[in-house]
C-alpha cells in the first residue's frame, strides 16, 4: 500500500506560493547577513564582501527557479542596476573609506555601510524575485526598466531594515 507524502505539493499553484515564499524569506536572510557585513572594520573589504553576499544570494534564488547562473552575467547585470543609483554608487565607497578615520569615523562607517548595503541587497533581490516570477532570466534581464522599481525597493529595504533594528531591540 503506497501513502502519500503529506510534505510533497502537486498543486502547480501550492508550489509556486511556497517557492515564492522561500525565495522571499532567502532574500530576507541575505539582507540581513549584508547589515553584519557593514559592521566588517577594515574599508574596502565590506564591499567586496557585499558584492559576494548579493552573487551568492542570486545563486540561491536562481536555483530555486531553475535558472542558468553566470557569475559574468550577473556581476555586470548587478553592477549596471546598483550603479544607477548615485546614493549607493557614491555614499558606499565613502562609508567604508570613513572606517579609516577612528572612533567616529568607525562608527558612522560602520552604520552607514550596513544601511546600505542592505537595503542594496534587498532591492536586488526583490527585484529578481519579480523578474524571476514572471517567467524572465538573468540572460532577458532589462536593466534600464528595472532602474526606477530599484529605487522604490531600495527605499523599502532600508525601511525594512530599520524595522529589523527595532524588532531585535524590543525582543
């Protein structure tokens, strides 16, 4: 006599809602990994680190959707989206530079370089999980659509990384 599996879904739309509930709680997971990154001390070595968490985050949800993953591809497709914000292109780099000046300069680097590049994190990934929803790839990924959607996200991330703050203090 075969039973079934309760834990197996068949159900094409059961088994998009859990993927797309994973691909958010992994998109979760990765911006608050990008807000310890913030916290690394020496300048220069957050960003690199940034830049690993958000190829290693759209490794994760690539897989999840069956899609191809091009380090190549995806670094440049990053690069281009996060670089059309001026805010993060610019303020970034001077946030982890100000890591070099001591105590307050360590703290405010430290603080800035978490916010963003979390909430930078954030919006990448949520921006890849629509694209990723709608049937899309790394490889029809249209960088100057997704520009403005960006922006809105990145504003959201930093929103919801200040709610995370508040959370774990009244925890």
């Amino acid at each position: 006599m075969v039973t079934e599996n309760p834990e197996v879904v068949t159900d094409p739309l059961e088994v998009r809602v859990q993927r797309l509930t994973q691909a958010h709680k992994s998109v979760k997971k990765y911006t608050m990994t990008a807000v310890g990154v913030g916290f690394i001390p020496m300048p220069m070595v957050d960003i690199a680190a940034l830049s690993a968490i958000n190829f290693k985050m759209l490794h994760s949800l690539a897989k999840k959707y069956d899609i191809p993953f091009s380090k190549t591809l995806v670094k440049s497709i990053v690069s281009a989206l996060i670089g059309s914000s001026v805010a993060i292109t610019v303020a970034l780099p001077l946030g982890s530079l100000f890591k070099s000046v001591p105590i307050i300069g360590q703290t405010s680097g430290m603080i800035s370089t978490a916010l963003i590049g979390s909430a930078s994190t954030y919006a990448v990934g949520k921006i890849f999980v629509d694209h990723f929803e709608s049937g899309g790839n790394f490889l029809n990924f249209d960088v100057e659509k997704s520009k403005a959607h960006f922006k809105e996200l990145y504003e959201e991330g930093k929103s919801f990384v200040s709610s995370q703050k508040t959370a774990e203090v009244k925890i």
